[in-house]
C-alpha cells in the first residue's frame, strides 16, 4: 500500500479568537426558560392594561436583568445571587435619577465616574458582587438618561418590584423533574449528591492520567454545593429537620473528599470497590433515602483506612441527619476590604471609571450636539461599556467583538419585527419571548446581546419612542471602541493586577492550610468528626482549592486576551500549578498523619521542594510573600 500524503496541522486560532466562537453547552433549563417567559412580558402588560407603561419599561429591565443573574443552582442561593444585584440596581436608580434631575453635564460626569470607581472594585470581591455592581452602573445610567415621569423612589420601588418578581417565582415554581420530597430543596440535593458521585470518579481515575482532571472536577462539586447550602433558611422551623440532613449529608462528604484526593496523590490503582460506597451515599442523597450497607475499601493504607472511617461515619451523619456548619465561607470584612482597595480592586475600579465617565461624557456631548439629533435614551452608551468592561464575562476583545456582532444582530432582528408586530401587543409579546430566551443565551456572550437589544429596543419602541436600531448600534460602537482604548492604558502600579490579587489570595489559603496541618494536635485514630482540629482543616482545604479554583478562572481569562495583554500573566498559570500541588500534598500529609501520629521523610521531602520551587516563581511573577499566621510554617507538632 502506498503511504498516505502527509495533511499539514491545521493551524490553531489565537486565544482571543477562538475565546468568541466558544458557547457553553449543556441541557436546556427549562425551568429558568419558563419564569424568563412569565417575567418582563406580563409584567409590562399588566402595566400597560393599567395605563401606568413607563413603570413597567423599569420593571421589565428589572426583570431582565435579575434574569441574566438567574443561574442554576438552589433556590436559597438565588435569594442572594439575585436580591443584592437587584437592591444595588434600585439604589442605582435613584442617585441617577437625583443627579439627572439636578446635575448639569460635568457634574452628572463626575458623579457618575466615581460611581464607577466604587463599583469597580466592588465587582472585584466575587460574581455576586460583579453583579451588583453591574446593575448599580446601569440603573444609574437608566436613570440619569431615560425620561420618566415618574420620582425616583417609585422608579426605585418599580425595579424593585421586577426583580422581586422573578426571584418570587423561583422560590416558588417546582423544577420540571424535580427529586423526591420537598421540591424547595432539590438544588441543594443535586448539589451534594454532585461531590459523592465527583468523589467516586476521583477514587476510580487514581493512578491513572485522570487523576488530576477528576480532582478539578471534585473542586468544582464541592464549591458549587457550598454556593448551594450558603444562604437564607426558606423555612425556618418546618424544615429545620431538611437543613441539618444536608447539612450532615455536605460535612460528611469532606473527609471523604480529604480521603480521595490523598488516593490519587498517591498515583496507584484503588479499585473499583473505593467508588462504590460514595455513588451508594449519592443516590442516597438524590433520592432521600437510609445510605444501605455500604461495600468497604481495603484498609492497606492510610489513604484507605481514611476511605473506609469516612464512609462509616458518613453512614452514621446520614442516619442521624444531623451535621455541622461547614459550608459557610467565614470571609471576614477585613478581608473584603482588602479585595477591595487592593490591587485588582484598584486596577477594576480605575478601568471602569474611566470607561463609564468616558461614555457619560460623550453621551452627554451627543446628546446637547444639534447636528447629532437630541436623543433621549442616551444611556445606551454608558450601560454598553459597562457590560464590555467586565472581566468575568470573557477576554477584552472577544467581549468587544461579541458585543458588536449580537448588537448588530439584534438591531436587524428588531427592524423585521417591529415592522411586522402589532402595537403594542406584538412588542410585549416580544418581551416575553425574549424574557424566554435570556436563559439560553447567557451560554454566549454575542447571543445574549442579541436577545437583549432586541427587548431593550421593543421596551423603548413600546414606551412611546421612535425605532432606534441605527442609534443604538452607532452608540454601541463607541462603547466598543472606549473600552478597547481604556483596556489597553496603562495603570497605576503592575498590569494583570487581578491574576495577581486572586493568585496572592490562593497562595495564602494554600500556605494557612498548610500551617494548619502541620502545627495540627490530633491523636492518631481519633474518631472523625470529633475533633475541632479536623473540622477547621477542612474549612482550610475548601478555600485553598476554592481560591485556586478563582485564580485559575482569572488566569484562563488573562491568557485569552491580545499579546499585549496576556504577557502581563505570564508565569502566573505555573504557580498556580504549583499551589494545587502543595495543596495535594499538605492533604496527603494530614491523612498519613492522621492514621501513623506522624510524617515521614518522603512528605517532608516533598513539601521542602514545592514551598522552594514556590518561592523561586513567585518571584518571577512579582507575588508578595505570605503575611499573617501562614508567613513563618512550623514545624510539624508531636501528636497525643
């Protein structure tokens, strides 16, 4: 046979290219499809039937936005994810009202700029609080630029309204398909039963390549059932019995977790017999159900006699239905701060002032221009540059280009549809549609666009004002145009300031649980469960691998941006890398230490060349060495 002719390798796309033309994929939450649809439409109709349209325009960006917030997840959960964005936007809207009622120009520019720089380092302490800073800028775009006849405490209150209306039907509404019992308290089930079936896929892929990929995996369970469990009780006293069960059902899972990850540390084949009992305490979970007799591991070794203790204890928390508090996230407001007027909060909140003062100014200088035409709705272009200049929606151009293409997109859409659909009737029904379709679209940045523009522009068109796609994508442009100036200057102090503050953050997590472990006074054997030491470790462990997690997000984003960009993270990705790694071990550690009273040489081997090798990377990449408890690591203490 003749040899096949050589295919030369397909040349792969840049980062920031190949960021754009990346959707999500995954089942379609109907749930979420069915409260977008029954959101922003009825809401805008009920106000129209009653003659009161222009409370329902700010009612259905209410809802709007609370729908782009509405992900999956439990339903407590969501009380926080949407409430707080949605009590910053109200908040928002009335100083915009109040300095659009009473500011000229240059001072509605300086308010709002400042505004600005106080949400941008806000955005920086985590997604909840990018998403209320989110809708702070643009309700207090809205209102300095939409003309309403209304005050701005009913505005205020009319906002309020839309959002609490949406979150009011997810805390209500079942989940299509939704688990055995009480249907309020499947996400959190789905949630906890996701970390025993991640455990089991951990302990079957040790030894093998897998094994690093399936810890990652587990990292992401577990935080997601920690946002899961974190947040208001729904029913204080009748479900008090419900609350401690997952309560137990998520503390019992981290010592099997510690178990699992210290297996894989040690690269050698388990069996599949390890992975049967935590998929047994997993449809336990799902189904609300006694865990059953459960199949033991092998005891040759530590790793394994942890495994085996944590199922049994894990039976006897099911049984009792009882647990302790370990899923809260103990941040103190110290450290908020910090985040905050730290590096990446500063660097955040300098860039989104500038990019939002700068909108407000030209809008501001359009909108007075004669030759321009006086356009009211003026905001577009400010509430456009706030979406752009977020980091957590994806790298700097591939936001801008999206933005763009789904602007253009969804003003061409609009054009067809608003002059085919009766008036008003067809644009609310619209809005339903849209309302509909938010959920799916936030899987791409460019198709959520679209979809928005398209209800934007029907709200206006519906709220007395003239079509206005031309207008919208020009001023879109400008944002797109601000932002990738803005994104590009140079700032006060280093650039990459939030890879760097996120990997400085994980790097101290990483070295207190560390610290922890080893001045740990636990005696060897003791039950699990029982001893304070253990509890904290855990809590230890949940955030270094959380803030890991974090970092590791903020360097995937920073990597995907322009050369010019990127090369300010470089290095990041490998300590990174080397963090998880000390994590890996320091859990190693605490389980041989648990089961022998001590370590041996080969752990504190290993631990002396990863924290040398840290020491050396840190540098290159400019991170500060740890402060506080974790700067200066003991020795390890004597158990007993």
């Amino acid at each position: 046979m003749s040899p096949r002719p050589h295919r030369p390798a397909r040349a792969a796309l840049p980062p920031w290219i190949a960021h754009a033309l990346r959707a999500q994929r995954g089942p379609v939450p109907w749930s979420a499809v069915a409260r977008g649809a029954l959101s922003a439409g009825p809401l805008l109709l009920a106000a129209t039937l009653a003659d009161r349209t222009s409370l329902g325009v700010v009612a259905a960006i209410a809802a709007m936005l609370a729908g782009i917030n509405d992900r999956p997840g439990s339903r407590r959960s969501s009380v926080r994810r949407l409430g707080a964005p949605a009590l910053a936007g109200a908040a928002g809207l009335l100083v915009g009202t109040y300095a659009g009622d009473h500011a000229g120009p240059v001072a509605l520019t300086a308010v709002l700029t400042g505004l600005g720089l106080v949400a941008g380092g806000i955005s920086a302490v985590g997604p909840v609080a990018s998403g209320a800073g989110t809708q702070l800028l643009v309700a207090a775009a809205i209102g300095a630029g939409m003309p309403l006849p209304e005050d701005g405490p009913t505005r205020a209150l009319a906002f309020l309204a839309g959002a609490g209306w949406l979150l009011t039907l997810r805390l209500a509404l079942p989940t299509p398909g939704a688990m055995t019992g009480d249907f309020r308290f499947d996400g959190e089930r789905d949630a906890v039963a996701g970390v025993y079936d991640a455990i089991a896929a951990l302990l079957d892929a040790a030894g093998t390549g897998h094994a690093t990929a399936r810890r990652a995996a587990l990292t992401a369970a577990l935080d997601d059932a920690q946002d899961a469990l974190d947040g208001p009780r729904l029913r204080r006293f009748a479900s008090s019995a419900a609350e401690r069960r997952l309560h137990g059902q998520y503390a019992a899972a981290l010592p099997l977790a510690e178990a699992a990850t210290a297996l894989a540390w040690a690269g050698e084949p388990v069996g599949a017999r390890a992975g049967e009992g935590p998929r047994r305490l997993a449809a336990a979970v799902r189904e609300n159900t006694p865990t059953g007799p459960l199949p033991a591991p092998s005891r040759s070794a530590p790793a394994l006699r942890a495994l085996d203790d944590a199922l049994l204890r894990a039976a006897e928390a099911f049984d009792r239905g009882a647990g302790r508090d370990l899923h809260t996230r103990r941040r103190g407001v110290r450290n908020l701060l910090r985040t905050v007027l730290g590096a990446g909060g500063r660097e955040y909140g300098l860039r989104v002032a500038l990019c939002f003062g700068t909108s407000v100014a030209l809008a501001q200088a359009l909108h007075h221009a004669h030759w321009y035409g006086r356009h009211e709705h003026w905001y577009w272009l400010p509430a456009t540059a706030v979406f752009l200049v977020k980091p957590d929606l994806g790298p700097l151009v591939s936001r801008v280009l999206c933005r763009a293409a789904g602007t253009v997109l969804g003003a061409l859409l609009f054009a067809g549809f608003a002059a085919l659909l009766p008036r008003p009737a067809g644009l609310v029904a619209l809005v339903a549609v849209c309302g509909a379709l938010i959920p799916v679209a936030t899987r791409h940045f460019a198709a959520l666009t679209a979809v928005v523009t398209v209800l934007v522009l029907s709200l206006v068109m519906v709220g007395g004002e003239p079509q206005a796609s031309v207008g919208r994508l020009v001023e879109t442009l400008l944002a797109c145009g601000i932002v990738l100036f803005v994104g590009h200057l140079p700032m006060p102090g280093e650039r990459g300031g939030q890879v760097r503050a996120r990997l400085a953050t994980a790097a101290d997590a990483a070295h207190a649980y560390l610290t922890h472990v080893l001045a740990e006074r636990g005696t060897a054997g003791a039950p699990l469960g029982e001893d304070d030491d253990r509890a904290a470790r855990w809590t230890l462990r949940r955030e270094a691998y959380r803030t890991l997690a974090e970092a590791r997000a903020a360097i995937a984003r920073a990597a995907a941006e322009l050369p010019a960009l990127a090369r300010h993270s470089e290095g990041a990705d490998e300590v990174a890398a080397l963090l998880e790694r000390l994590v890996d071990t320091t859990t190693a550690c605490a389980v041989h230490r648990d089961d022998t009273g001590r370590l041996d040489a080969a752990h504190r081997e290993r631990l002396a060349e990863l924290l040398d090798e840290l020491a050396v990377r840190r540098g290159r990449v400019g991170l500060p060495t740890p402060t506080g408890p974790s700067a200066a690591l003991p020795e390890p203490s004597p158990a007993g």
